[in-house]
C-alpha cells in the first residue's frame, strides 16, 4: 500500500489560497500562449522566439496541464516556469552546422 505524502506547511497553505481563490472566481494563473511569450517577452526583452515549427511540443504540454491535470497553485506555477523556460530556450540559435569549443 502506498503512504500518503503530505506536503510542509507552507505549500499546503499557499494550496489551500489558491483553492478559495477559484472556489470564488479569481482565475488561475493562466498557461496560454500569449501569456507565455508575455512573460517571456519580459524576461528577456526580445520578441523573436525563432520559427514556429517547434511550437506544437509545448503546446501539446500546455493543453494537457490546462485539460488533464488538476493543478495546485504550485502546479500552476511550476508548469508556468517550466513552458516560458521552454520558449526562452528557443532564443539560442541552433548548434547544429557550427563547431563548438570544447
């Protein structure tokens, strides 16, 4: 039989605001693509994440976060972090044809 895990104060309580913060109607941290590329745009101050054709990954990870899973606040906030990562990695030019320093 599996143990339940329970989390430390701190993420349970900030859990728990969240909860009565949607149980009342104040939207969740929102994971959509304008979003993202907002905040990206933020982070890095520019606004040319590349091609389009590397999208549908994470946009295939945003849409399951928003239909599948039943995020936490912190869930929100680490799915958040880890897409708008996602597309700041984007800004790189590619390694491939180019030799690298070792």
């Amino acid at each position: 039989m599996l143990e339940t895990i329970r989390l430390p104060l701190v993420p349970r309580n900030i859990n728990a605001v969240g909860r009565r913060l949607q149980n009342r109607g104040v939207p969740s941290l929102p994971l959509s693509p304008k979003t993202l590329e907002h905040r990206a745009r933020t982070r890095t101050g520019l606004s040319d994440f590349g091609e389009n054709e590397f999208e549908e990954p994470p946009q295939a990870l945003r849409l399951s976060a928003e239909r599948h899973a039943d995020l936490s606040i912190i869930g929100r906030l680490a799915r958040r972090n880890h897409l708008s990562n996602v597309l700041l990695s984007r800004r790189h030019p590619p390694l491939s044809g180019r030799q690298v320093a070792v």
